[in-house]
C-alpha cells in the first residue's frame, strides 16, 4: 500500500507540471495575499522601473502639487496653476472595485516546457495569483482566455464567485464547449492579432489589463491594438518563456518528444539558431514597446517560482 500510494503521488505531481488543477489554483489565494497590486510599480531588467500614470476612468482627482520633472504634461492643473503663478499637477488615486482583466494564452505553444512546468500551467498560476490578489483588494476581475482557434471571454464581477468563475475557465483550457457561466461569450480566433483586437473591445477604459502569453505571433498589427489598448486601460504585459528559448543547449543532438512523435533537433544547426533569434527579437520587442509606450513589462521562466517571481517584480522587499 506504501509503495501504491508513493507511486500514485509521484505521478500527480508529474502531471501537474504538464497540466494544472482547480485545486492548485484554489490554494494560490493564500499565497496571494502578501502581494500587492494597487501600486502598479514593477520592476523589469528590460523596460526599467515604471510606476503607472494612467489617468482615466477608475481614477478619481485626490489633489494638486507643483510640477516636478517628469510628470505628465496632460495632467498640469490649469486652473490652480492661473490662480498661484506656479505651474501645478493633478494626482490622481484609484477607485475602489478597479476592473482587473487577466488575459490567458493557452495556445499549443504554451503546452512545452525543458524546464520547470509547461508554459501554459506557469501562465495558469500567474493568473491565479493575480486574480486572488485583486479579489483580496475589492477589485473586479474578468478575463480572457484564448486557444489557436477560440477565445472565452469573461466580464469583471466581484468577489470569490468572480475568481473561481476565471479558474474554471482557465482548467478548461481549450475545451469551450464546456460552459463556465451564461455571461460568458466565446468567439472564433485564429492569431494573436485577432485576441488582442478583441481585447480592446471587451477591457472597458479605466481597467488594469495583465496579458500573460509568449507573444508569439507578435507583428505590427497586433502592436498596433496593443497601442490602442494601453490609451484607454493600464496594461502589464508578462511574457512567459522555456530557458531553451532564451539559450541553446551545448552543440549536440537532442530528442523531443509529446508522447506520439519524436523529433530530433541539432542545436548547431541553422533552424535552431533561427529559433533563438526569433525569440530574442520578440523579446526586444516586447521591451522596446514597453519603454516607448511607458507599459509594465515582466517576464517569468518555466522554471521560476510564479510567487516569488511576482513579489519581486512587484516591488515587494
């Protein structure tokens, strides 16, 4: 019995690295609760420090300041810079129950992993975590979640029944036959440009919008409604990766596998080192738009702890 038991653990924690739980997305609220979402300031070695300015709706006017370098012209006072001479900046506080929407990407390619967890169980617990965490802060969630072919789409409620309603969704994964709640809509998509096209129609002004994905299939079009997006909500964009991706193994001949076909891969050959070059310029990328649109960018490996990585990148000491 000992040794049945030992066997069957052994084989749940293999399939949770390739597969993810309601169980062990339920568990994350705890965790969750030592982190922290309101200050929106995250760290990326990539795109810098950057604490959001976004004003718009969500945002209500707490009070005006001198102008200090660096604040965003578009928020001067006019008025109580007329009346004192001096040149004055409104400030801005969040309201409360803010719309927080998670988009999830849960594509073939998110299903691999040489390291760690599969990408797509990675992008399971980020969501997980931040979910838990703007419900612990009385704030709305919803969410996306989308395949090659498919895109479930989620509008922000309140409470727990919010969070567990996104949880189911993203344990079903790519089966949108399954109905998670009657408000729900799921649509046809082929490309991340059709995702994110859609994303700007359903993340209402003044909402938080993380994207967490490997952003492949990111062209100019896609970048254009990333753009559009962020003039209306604050958008965060998390980028999960494989270490392979990032770094080829040692010269020599490796073999994967899905459980149904193998596949060899010289690391030495040009087709591999056009994968790692496609990965870096979408990664550059990523963190160039990031800079020159003032968007939060972080990424997370398959082979980082998703809570600690996010306490850190959410500036938490």
């Amino acid at each position: 019995m000992f040794f049945s038991k030992r066997a069957n653990d052994a084989r749940q924690s293999s399939d949770e690295l390739v597969s993810v739980s309601l169980k062990t997305l339920i568990d994350l609220a705890k965790p969750a609760a030592s982190l922290n979402l309101q200050h929106a300031a995250i760290r990326s070695a990539q795109s810098g420090g950057y604490v959001s300015r976004f004003k718009g709706r969500g945002m209500e006017f707490d009070e005006a300041r001198l102008y200090q370098p660096g604040d965003d012209i578009r928020s001067i006072d006019w008025r109580v810079t007329a009346r004192t001479g001096k040149p004055h900046t409104k400030l801005f506080r969040e309201e409360r129950e803010r719309p927080i929407f998670i988009s999830v990407d849960n594509r073939a390619a998110m299903h691999f992993a040489t390291r760690g967890v599969f990408k797509s169980v990675l992008a399971a617990k980020l969501a997980g975590l931040l979910a838990w965490t703007a419900q612990h802060q009385g704030d709305r969630i919803g969410g996306q979640i989308f395949s090659d072919t498919a895109c479930r789409e989620l509008k922000p409620q309140n409470g727990k029944h919010a969070v567990l309603r996104l949880l189911n969704a993203i344990v079903c994964g790519g089966d949108f036959s399954r109905p998670v709640n009657e408000t729900d809509t799921v649509a046809p998509t082929s490309t991340l440009e059709h995702v994110l096209a859609r994303l700007t129609q359903h993340a209402r002004p003044g909402s938080r919008v993380y994207i967490i994905s490997d952003f492949r299939g990111l062209n100019d079009k896609a970048e254009t409604h990333l753009l559009k997006l962020s003039q209306h909500c604050d958008v965060v964009l998390v980028m999960v990766h494989d270490p392979l991706e990032s770094a080829l193994p040692a010269k020599g001949r490796y073999r994967f596998t899905d459980d149904v076909r193998d596949v060899i891969v010289d690391a030495d050959s040009s087709a591999a080192l056009q994968y790692q070059q496609r990965f870096a310029l979408r990664q550059q990328r990523l963190a160039q738009l990031a800079r020159s649109r003032r968007l939060a960018f972080m990424q997370c490996s398959t082979d980082d702890d998703p809570v600690h990585r996010l306490r850190y990148l959410l500036g938490h000491r």
